[in-house]
C-alpha cells in the first residue's frame, strides 16, 4: 500500500478507484451492509483464495523469513478514510498477510502441537460467521445451545466417558482449566465466590496439587483466581516417565503438614514437553482419599480416546470431576475450540452465576441452559455449529483412520532415530510426538555442547522452510520435537524431516558423516 492509504494492485501499482473497479453501492453512499450479490462475489473470491492457499501451501517456508518489526510498517500508518474494493483488499492480502504468517496449515509443521482448520471446520466457520449468534443465553440462539448440548454429548460418548459427564466448549484449554479449577475452589467450601479470597478468615491457603510438569495454563489458572504462584504443588520439576503417584502423595502431605489447605490435584494425559501420561488411576484414588477435586488436562492427546483399542492410557480419567480436551488440536478443528467436562455441572455454575435483571428470561417457564452462567465469559461464540459440521462430514471412522496414520507415523519416525548412531530418543512415545537429540559419540558426556548442537541443528533445519520443529528440555536436556498431527501431513514430509535434520547434522559435524563418530573439531557453537 501507498503511504497515503491507497490500495495497490498485486503488481504493485495503485489502483485507480474511479476506473478500475467500481465500488459497491454501500461503499460510496450506503448507510447499511454489504450489498447481497456484492458480498456473494466477494465470498466466491475469498473461497477461491482459501482453497488456493490449502492447495498450494507447501509453497511458502512454513516459517516467514521476516524479522520482527519488519511487517508493521509495510501497512499504512494511518487508517483508511475512502473505501477500497474487495479486489485491492484481497490483493493486499495475498501481498501483505498470507505470506507472512507462520504456516500452521503447512503440511511440514511439526512443532508445538499442530492446529489444522480442516475444509469442513472452515465452512463451519464461515456459517458461524455469517449467523453472527451470541451463544450467552438459550434466547439470545435457541439452537446455538441446544446443539451444543448435543455436540457436547457426542464427544463426550466418541472419548468413552460415562453418561454423568455433562459440559460445554470453550475457547481454550487455559479456559477450561481455569473455570474446572474455579469450581474446585467453590467445591472447597472456601466461599471464594461470595465473598472472595480476602473475605475469607484467616485460615489454611489453599494449594493445586499436580504431577511433575503440568501445563503452565494450570500455574495462569491459580494467578488467575487469586491463589498466585505458589498454590500449585507438584514433585519433581523434571519430567519423568512413568511419573510417580507416591512423590504426589508425599506433596499434598507436606501441604497440609505445613498448614495449607489441598483443594485440587491435576493429572496430565499426554504433557506439552514429551506426551508422558500421568498415572490416573493412582491419582484418582488420592483424590478420593483426600477429598478434592481432579482435573484431567488431555488437551493434546484427549482426541486419541475416540479410539476405543487405545483407551489403555486414559484409565481412571473416568473418575475425574473434570476434563478438558482440545478438538483444535488433533481433531482438526479450526481454532478455536476446547471441550470441558465434568460430572459437577452444578459446582461449575455455583462458581460464576451471576444473573443481573437484563439478563433474565421471562417469557417462558421451561427451565432452560444459559451457558453464561457457567464460565466468567458473558458472550460467546456459537462453537458447536463448526464441530458439528466436521463430525459429521468426516465421521468418527475417519477421524479414528486419520489419528491412526499420525500415531504410525511418529511410531516409524521413532524407529529411525533408534536405528540411526549418533541419534537418542530421550522419552517414549505414546501418542505421535518424539523427543530425541542428535548425541555424537565425540561429545558423549557434554551435555553443554551438545545443547548448543542441538539448537544450532533445530535452527538449521527450521531456516530451511521445508518443516518446522520446536523444542523443550528434559532433565535439564535440550531436546528437539517432532509432532505429528496435521491433516496434510504424509508420510513423504515425515521421512523429509528426518533427512533434514541428519543433512544438517554432517554440516555441523563434517567429520561425523552425521553417524556420532565425530571429533569434537566440527562446527558446534560455542557459545
């Protein structure tokens, strides 16, 4: 775009508002929306670009060669005060944003855990878009509650939970934790809610309790109601596996031994750093014991339970009082979207109900769901409708087939690294993520330069465009990730990741032939 404001064309001249492409009515003289057939060209055309873009997308490096605080200043500083046609703004678009974002759609991102917007969660996302309902109260969408009730319980039965699960859909699982873990604070008797954590008497400071490495969504949940940083306990910070329920037990002990109060205690199916799975059912029956809430945090790996042969890891979650899974992660959901569950519907809703007069419903007497009172959220997106589309385009057949191949294909990558000298796996693999490092026999035992390998490797592979990777430590180790979970992933991106990395591992180490003979005169970083 022109300093000035003016749109440019894809070539980079401007456009000539008066004779190139006439405006829409509404733009020039209008006093309401978008014309009808100008917004049915206009949306033709912004599909058109979509499914361009998801065909094509292997086209751009999965992360933009930018660097931050170059992209600012290629918009105008000053906003728009004419009108444009929608063929300057989607040329802009195709000049300006698309290149630039980092590619989660890209069939090579591996990193984190992937987030795919799937053809029909797309189209449901339009519908949604296009509705424009505010799902806060049963009046204000009939049908955008009610269907979430349904989608809630199709999910709900596809993870293989009990009927006594009820719930709804958030935004994120840093929501969902954080409204389960507000009704663990209501169910702990401490009348946060009323009178709030000041109002209380001086008594014990109530404390989280969770397995070593818990999401930091769990520490954000305690800041976040009042708790602060302290409240959440856990053993070792170091993640291990198979964690230990005793070092948990012994925790929670401690807590009340030092006259604090235990409220809640989070157990983790498939943790953000390496996918460990915490022992559930040991944790349950602490839980029990202790009398306190259990939250189930299986955001990344909760989407495998649809599976029934491999529920194995899950055992005991049906014991939880809540749940959360993200169907925007490996369910293919466009974001945002995150399942929350619980058997105590009724705690959740004593947590954050507030009902001022505008709010109420008068003109019936059915009593009625008003998700608004269920979370500290008063609008909110009609989620279900997007969800609904895909289980129904894709089945819970094909999902179960598309989870099957990410969970053969991290499976295959694992066999590689095991195979490969000079290559270690550092965790297991019990869904579709490895964690491994590149370990030459010449640097065997120093692990500061191996942490500088490793990173120098993750960067050398990522500036390539062709995948993206990210990392995490594991007892103190720099640990590279691959994450396999998107739509468009196959098994030629998989087996092109593994040649990346091995190609710039002999650049690094030339002497090593990328086998772990290396002398330790190659080419790590040293500092």
């Amino acid at each position: 775009m022109t300093e000035a404001g003016s749109p440019r064309r894809a070539d980079g001249q401007d456009w000539d508002l008066d004779r190139a492409i006439a405006l829409d009515a509404e733009q020039t003289d209008g006093l309401v929306d978008m014309a009808p057939e100008a917004f049915r060209a206009a949306g033709h055309q912004v599909v058109d670009r979509i499914a361009d873009y998801l065909a094509s997308v292997e086209r751009y490096p999965v992360l933009p060669p930018v660097d931050p605080g170059s992209l600012g200043p290629l918009f105008p500083s000053q906003p728009p005060e004419e009108p444009a046609p929608i063929e300057a703004i989607l040329a802009d678009y195709g000049r300006l944003v698309e290149p630039n974002v980092t590619h989660w759609q890209h069939p090579g991102f591996m990193a984190y855990f992937a987030t795919t917007a799937s053809g029909p969660g797309i189209l449901g996302e339009m519908l949604t878009a296009g509705i424009g309902s505010n799902a806060m109260l049963w009046r204000t969408s009939p049908v955008a509650t009610e269907l979430e009730v349904v989608v809630v319980r199709w999910l709900r039965d596809a993870l293989g939970l009990p009927a006594e699960f009820d719930g709804l859909l958030t935004d994120t699982a840093s929501t969902s934790s954080l409204i389960a873990l507000a009704a663990a604070r209501e169910a702990a008797a401490l009348d946060a809610a009323a009178r709030g954590l000041a109002g209380r008497a001086k008594t014990a400071a109530p404390r989280d309790s969770a397995a070593p490495a818990p999401h930091s969504s769990i520490e954000t949940a305690g800041l976040t109601r009042g708790l602060g940083r302290a409240a959440l306990v856990h053993g070792p910070a170091a993640e291990r596996s198979p964690p230990r329920a005793d070092e948990l037990d012994g925790a929670i002990a401690r807590e009340r031994r030092d006259g604090h109060q235990p409220i809640a205690v989070v157990a983790t199916v498939g943790t953000t750093s390496s996918t460990s799975v915490d022992p559930v059912a040991a944790i349950a029956d602490i839980a029990e014991r202790e009398a306190l809430w259990m939250h189930v945090d299986a955001a990344y790996a909760g989407a495998v339970a649809i599976i029934p042969e491999r529920r194995a890891p899950f055992t005991g979650w049906e014991r939880a009082d809540s749940v959360v899974v993200n169907p925007h992660k490996w369910l293919f959901t466009p974001l945002d979207a995150s399942l929350l569950l619980t058997q105590r519907m009724d705690v959740l809703r004593d947590a954050f109900s507030l009902v001022p007069e505008y709010l109420r419903t008068l003109d019936h007497e059915t009593p009625v769901r008003d998700f608004n009172e269920y979370t500290p959220q008063l609008g909110r997106r009609f989620r279900a409708l997007k969800l609904w589309i895909q289980l129904r385009w894709f089945g819970l057949e094909g999902l179960r087939r598309r989870l099957e191949r990410h969970l053969e294909l991290a499976r295959e990558f694992a066999a590689s690294v095991d195979a490969e000298p000079g290559w270690e796996r550092l965790a297991p693999v019990p869904f579709s993520t490895v964690c491994f490092r590149y370990a030459p026999a010449a640097l065997a035992g120093d692990d500061d330069k191996l942490d500088r390998l490793n990173a120098a490797l993750i960067d050398a592979v990522n500036r390539t465009g062709e995948v993206f990777l990210s990392h995490t430590r594991l007892a103190g180790r720099f640990v590279i990730r691959v994450a396999i979970g998107s739509l468009r992933t196959e098994p030629r991106h998989v087996s092109r990741a593994w040649e990346l990395l091995r190609r710039e591992a002999r650049v690094l180490l030339p002497e090593s032939g990328g086998s772990g003979e290396a002398s330790s005169s190659g080419t790590v970083p040293t500092s």
